[in-house]
C-alpha cells in the first residue's frame, strides 16, 4: 500500500468537481421525483428519519451499558512469574510526539527486565525520529531500535516488522502518539492470567490535546464518545469487541496464528478483530487501561484520517459481514452486533440525500414523514451529540477521569461537527465504491508539524 503525507493529498478543482458531480447526480435521482409526488417526499423523510433514528438510538442504548463500571482484573499472585511483554511502536515522522512516548514506556509500573520495548522506525524518516529511537536504545537495555528499510505498507507493515523482533509472551501494539498509564500492561497482564481464554485486550484511547485547535477539541469529544459509548458496551453485552484505536495486547500465538495484519486494508486493527471473531476468540475490553493519544490538528490532518478510517470501515464491511454473520464460531449477539455495526458504516454516507429537504420545504408545503410526532422527531435529533457527550463526562466525572472545560463547550458544537463527518463518509464511499481508488495510508500530521 501506498503511504503519503498530508502534504502530498493534492486537492484540485477537477477532483472537487468529479465529486460534486457523483453527489449531485445521486441527489438529482434521489430529489427529482419530489417535484411530481408529495407521497414520494414523505417516504424519503420517513426513510431517512428511520435511518438516523436506528444510529441515534443504538448510540444511545449502547450509553446506557457505558454506565456499567468495568470489571476490575483478579490480581496476580506474587509467587507467579510474570510474562516478558514487548510494547511494539511503529514510528514514522514521530519526532515531535516519540520521546514523551518512550517516557511513558519507562514510567510503567511494570519490571524492566520483564519489558521490552521495540521502536520500528522507517529508514525513510525525514526528521529525528532514528535518532530518538537509536538513543532510547543505547542508553536503556529495555529498548530496542529497528530500522524498516521498505517501501510503503503503512502503519500494519511496520507493526509487523516489529512484531517479528519481539520476543514478549505479550505483545503490545501501540500507536507513537500513546503515553501509557503507569498501570496499563500490569492491569493488561493480569487479565491473561486470569483467563485463559482472552486472546487480546484493548483499553481506552484518551485524548489530550483538546486546546491544540478547534478541530482538536471536537476530535478529541468525538473520540470519546468514540471510545466509551461505541466501544466500550460491546463488553458488557458480550458483542462485537473490537480494538480498533492506537493500543491493545495480544498473546504472541495471535500472530503466529493470524500471520500478523493484513497489510492491504486501511484500518487493519479492525479487520484483525473482525477475523478473531470469525474463528470465535475473545477479545476483552477494559477502559481501565488507559493511553493517551494526540487528535489531528487542522482540517487536513482529521480529514484524511476520518477518511482512511470512514473508508477502511467500508473494506472490513464488504470483507467479513458474510463470514461474521454465517459463520458458526461467533455468538448470536456477536453477529447482530457486527451486522449492524457493518450496516453502519455504510448507511452515513446515503444520509446525504437529506441534505436538499430544508430547500425543499421552503419552496413546497411542508410535508411530514409518516412516523407520528416526525417533526418533533426532527428537532431532538439535534440534542442528541450534547446528550452522548454528557453521559461519557458523567461516567468519566464518576471513574475518576477529568475533562477541560472546552470539552463541555464542544459537546454543544458537536452537530455540525457530525454533519462534516457525514461528508467524510460521502468521499470515502465515493473513492470505494464508485471511483475504485487506490487505497493510500496517509500519515497524520502532529500538532507541532503546523500543517494546515
């Protein structure tokens, strides 16, 4: 797979006009109809109220079991040895966000000599980054530095160069903008001693950069959200656990089993997970381990990583919906959950087919959807984003977690920042489905790059 910078996604007018003539083409044959039928109107409202309804209301059930406290590990006796765990940190371009990361590594409240830490960088680095990583190495036995000297692959490939020079019974995969909670691989360890059966544990991502810009502070709301109420209740009703997000721990046989991640697939954490399901291993999720992560800065750096995400949703969709659903390993609850979460990841891109009915009720009578109350309907949708976001802030309130005042702020403004999502989703379907674009792993820009 190709890899880019951000700096490389050209964006030019013919590429801007190729997709407004996907859009309006699609509008023209979704609309056109509502100026010969007052029928038709009402079936496109009700449809799409019935459509984001079903993503509301999910959204919000899923927020209800949010409020159930995680389980905490069992403890490990003392007389038991503990496993050697490599933390694995694919690196490219990281100078400005590595050495707070390696600090984390060695703040862990965890053995050294039962750690090992290996920092994968790529030899095609254009800042400090092999230098960070080769001094790390030098002055802490821990730490090991390897140089990927290959072209493309992007964040899977380099994770599965460093896999193959762990040695841990453990491994952890995380992202280079990941600072660990002095707790994280001990609470991690402990729960595979405590079952047998979990294959890997994802915790939670924790942004921390809310003030960095506006975008920053919309994407770090969202990441919560993203994070507690979307993924976190999967483990309370026994779902589609997945460890999609910069950090989570294996046991080293995943990898000899699975051949490590698929290195042609824009988001390979949640196609790992989606094939783990298929052949019925537990995925455990815990958001009492806790990293801290970075959110893009600009409008740039968030939309092409929204993007790779919007569109690497859609490959696991097409991928694994037939194996996850009729396959024999997965619970019932797994493969309802994964049904619609696949659903999902489609579904946002159609919504913008409601974006021409404000125009249309200015220029017509307005016509309602068939659901009864659809107006009223209508209006509370827009309390909904506020609404998740206090309930992650009240659990968070609950457990211990603080939050910047701006983040309480942001919640409010967090409607149109969804509806600009909804576009992502439109250009990451488009690039899928209709133009059949190359995928491109494209790197997120940190915040002290000052790219806009």
């Amino acid at each position: 797979m190709e890899v880019q910078t951000v700096d490389e996604q050209d964006v030019s007018l013919p590429q801007v006009l190729l997709y407004l003539g996907v859009v309006g083409l699609f509008l023209a044959v979704v609309t056109l109809p509502v100026l010969f039928s007052v029928s038709y109107v009402r079936v496109l409202k009700t449809v799409l109220l019935v459509l984001i309804l079903g993503m509301v209301g999910r959204l919000l059930l899923y927020s209800v079991f949010a409020f159930v406290s995680c389980q905490e590990p069992p403890a490990v006796p003392e007389s038991t040895d503990l496993p050697l765990v490599s933390v694995v940190i694919p690196a490219y371009n990281e100078a400005e966000v590595l050495p707070d990361t390696i600090a984390a590594c060695r703040a862990l409240d965890y053995p050294a000599e039962r750690l090992e830490v290996v920092l994968c960088y790529e030899a095609d680095c254009d800042d400090e980054t092999p230098a960070i990583c080769e001094r790390a190495a030098a002055e802490h036995p821990e730490f090991v530095a390897v140089e990927r000297d290959e072209a493309g692959g992007g964040k899977a490939a380099a994770a599965n160069y460093g896999v193959e020079h762990a040695t841990g019974e453990v491994i952890a995969s995380i992202d280079a903008d990941h600072q660990f909670e002095p707790d994280a691989v001990r609470r991690a360890v402990r729960w595979f001693h405590a079952e047998p059966e979990t294959a890997c544990v994802k915790g939670r991502c924790y942004g921390r950069n809310p003030t960095d810009s506006i975008v920053a502070l919309h994407a770090t709301v969202d990441r919560h959200i993203n994070e507690k109420v979307d993924i976190y209740p999967r483990e309370v009703f026994s779902g589609f656990t997945i460890f999609g997000g910069g950090q989570a721990f294996f046991r080293s046989t995943v990898f000899e089993t699975y051949g490590g991640f698929d290195e042609d697939i824009l988001i390979e954490d949640v196609d790992m997970s989606a094939r783990m399901h298929r052949d019925g291993e537990r995925i455990r999720l815990d958001p009492g381990i806790v990293t801290y992560e970075e959110q893009p800065t600009t409008v740039s750096a968030w939309w092409n990583q929204r993007k790779r995400w919007a569109r690497g949703w859609m490959q696991v969709s097409v991928r694994h919906f037939k194996a996850l659903v009729a396959g024999t390993r997965p619970s019932l609850t797994t493969k309802f959950d994964a049904a619609q979460t696949f659903a999902y990841s489609l579904i946002p891109a159609f919504l913008v087919a409601g974006f021409p009915i404000p125009l249309i009720d200015l220029l017509s009578t307005r016509v309602t959807a068939y659901i009864p109350g659809s107006q009223m309907l209508w209006w509370s949708l827009g309390l909904f984003p506020a609404l998740t976001a206090a309930f992650v802030f009240v659990q968070d309130y609950r457990d211990g977690l603080s939050h910047h005042p701006r983040e309480y702020l942001a919640a409010i403004t967090l409607g149109p920042y969804m509806l600009v999502n909804t576009l992502v989703y439109v250009v990451a379907f488009i690039d899928e489905f209709v133009l059949d674009r190359d995928a491109v792993y494209v790197t997120t820009t940190r915040a002290e790059d000052g790219d806009d």
